[in-house]
C-alpha cells in the first residue's frame, strides 16, 4: 500500500509518517519543512519538498501514484488565524483543494483528514462533545476546517472519494513545537528546562486556565492505521474523552519534570497568569465513543503516562 503524508516532518505527521513504516507500508512525505524538521523525517521514505499550496505537487502524485493520501500539512496557530485570516485560508482552504482534486485526477482511493474536536465545535454546552453536535468554530483556524471538511465530503458525493475525517483534540508528545493549537505541553516543557516560569492564560475569574482533552500522538498515529486499515467512511472524534485544567498540566508536567532529576526551584510551583488569547475556548472535550464502536479505536495512554515519555524525548535531546 502506497501512502503519501502530506505534513509528514511536522509534529503529528512525523509520527504517523513512523507508524506506517513500521507496519510495513510505501510512504512518501509532503512538507515545504516551513514548520516540519528534516530531523523528524523517517529514514525509510521519501521526501518531496513541495508546498502543497503550489503546482508542483502534481510531480510528487504523477511519481508515486499513492493509494491512500494522508493530509496533515497545516497553517496550525489558532491565534495566526485570527491575525491573519487570509493566509490560514490559503494554506488550510485552498491547500486541501488542491489535494483533492489531484487525489480525484490521479485514482487515489481514500483520503484521512486530520480536523479539530479541539477547535471546530467552540464553547459547546454539550461535554464531551459528540460528532452530531453542530460545530461552532470559533477562530479563522476552524472555520477552514470546517471548510475542509465540507469539501470532502463534496469529493465524496461529487467524486466517490473515500474519506476519513479524524477531529483530534489537544494532541501532545515529542517533535512538538511550542506554538500552535495545542503546543501548552512543549511550552511548558521547554520553559521549565530553560528555567524561565511559564504564564497561564485564563479567563477573568478562572486562574485555573481552560480545560482540555490531551490524547498522546502515539494514540492519534493509531487512529490514522486504523483509519487507513478499515473502509470506513465519515468523522470521528480522536480523544480520551477526560478534561485536565492548564495548572492541573503545569502540575503535572512540573512534577514529571522532577521526577526524572530536573531541579527546579520552588518559586516555580505556580506559573504567572495572562488573559486568554484571541480564538481560546473555555472547555474542549470530546467524546470518542464512535471511534470505538466503529474504528475500533480508543486512547491507551493516560496524560501521565504520556507526559514521561514526552519529557525524556526533550531531555534526551539535550
């Protein structure tokens, strides 16, 4: 099987890249390495690198003939979208267009979108939050995945291009960088190890900072296998389904910190406090009870569990 990753030295496409190759699967990478590392590259595929906002993505399609394309390639930054509405769609909108029309021209059989749960359904009154509850995006950065998402669908209907769409909630873990969507745990992480106190942001009255749902990027790599594996068509939600406050994880990530020898001073036991930014939600989790029954599916790590093997990735790296 012939899978092409488009994004695949980025954050979560490195790790997806590294789960097909060890299944045993022929991948080739997309990535303009604008935000992707060439150190995150597995040595087994190969890499074009192309912006998949230009023409010569075609070459990469004609060349390797993928079976399944898997679009992780991304403008990721909630709060660049708000500042500049206009590049996100043209990376985020117009990107995946291009995609699809290239996956529809050269017979490519399904296509796995990686969407938000983090995002696309704003402050919903409903948590967790299923796939039927009708998204309320709240930034730039979701609107556009939204739109991606309704432009798939159309390829589906117009074209019979198979798809999965993978809403991911706060996804963490190594090769993150510390910005994006969900980039709290790197920051937190390399702050602490640079000795510099990080800042919580908030709402007024909620020092505790917002509440998300964190699913460890080797549990979202499973879901793409799975996604890829099984013929399933439609969206589902990727997340542990459990809420954790930002100064709960800044707990978490201090004390995991410690643990493994890092010594920090105690002045570093509360973090300082900001507002939130534009584009930040209250809570955000989601309910992955479909990705069960129908993927076969669920979180295996806990965010304790996670956070240990995130941290020894960054002291290793040190």
């Amino acid at each position: 099987m012939r899978v092409l990753v488009t994004g695949g030295c980025g954050f979560i496409g490195s790790n997806v890249v590294d789960a097909y190759i060890e299944k045993g699967y022929d991948v080739a990478i997309i990535d303009n390495l604008s935000t992707g590392k060439q150190e995150n590259k597995n040595e087994k595929a190969r890499l074009y690198v192309e912006d998949i906002c230009k023409d010569g993505i075609e070459e990469v399609f004609k060349k390797e003939r993928p079976d399944i394309v898997n679009h992780h390639a991304a403008q990721i930054s909630v709060p660049l979208s708000v500042q500049d509405p206009l590049f996100d769609a043209e990376v985020n909108i117009k990107g995946i267009i291009r995609l699809l029309l290239l996956c529809n021209k050269y017979n490519v059989k399904k296509f796995i979108f990686s969407s938000t749960g983090g995002a696309i359904y704003g402050d919903a009154d409903v948590v967790p939050t299923g796939e039927d509850y009708v998204p309320e995006p709240a930034s730039p950065y979701a609107i556009a995945k939204l739109s991606s998402e309704k432009y798939i669908r159309f390829f589906y209907g117009q074209y019979g291009l198979r798809y999965t769409i993978l809403r991911y909630s706060n996804v963490y873990g190594p090769r993150q960088i510390p910005h994006g969507e969900a980039g709290v745990v790197a920051i937190f992480t390399e702050k602490l190890l640079d000795g510099v106190l990080p800042t919580l942001n908030h709402f007024p009255g909620e020092p505790q900072g917002m509440i998300r749902d964190y699913c460890y990027v080797k549990d979202i790599a499973m879901a793409n296998l799975l996604a890829t594996e099984k013929d399933t068509v439609g969206i589902f939600n990727i997340g542990t389904g459990k809420g954790t406050t930002t100064l709960e994880l800044y707990r978490l990530v201090l004390k995991t910190l410690r643990s493994k020898g890092v010594d920090i001073p105690q002045a570093f036991d509360e973090p300082k406090r900001d507002m939130a930014r534009p584009g930040d939600i209250k809570v955000s989790t989601l309910n992955p009870g479909k990705a069960k029954i129908e993927l076969g599916w669920e979180a295996g790590y806990t965010v304790e569990m996670g956070l240990s093997e995130t941290v020894d990735w960054y002291l290793n790296k040190r």
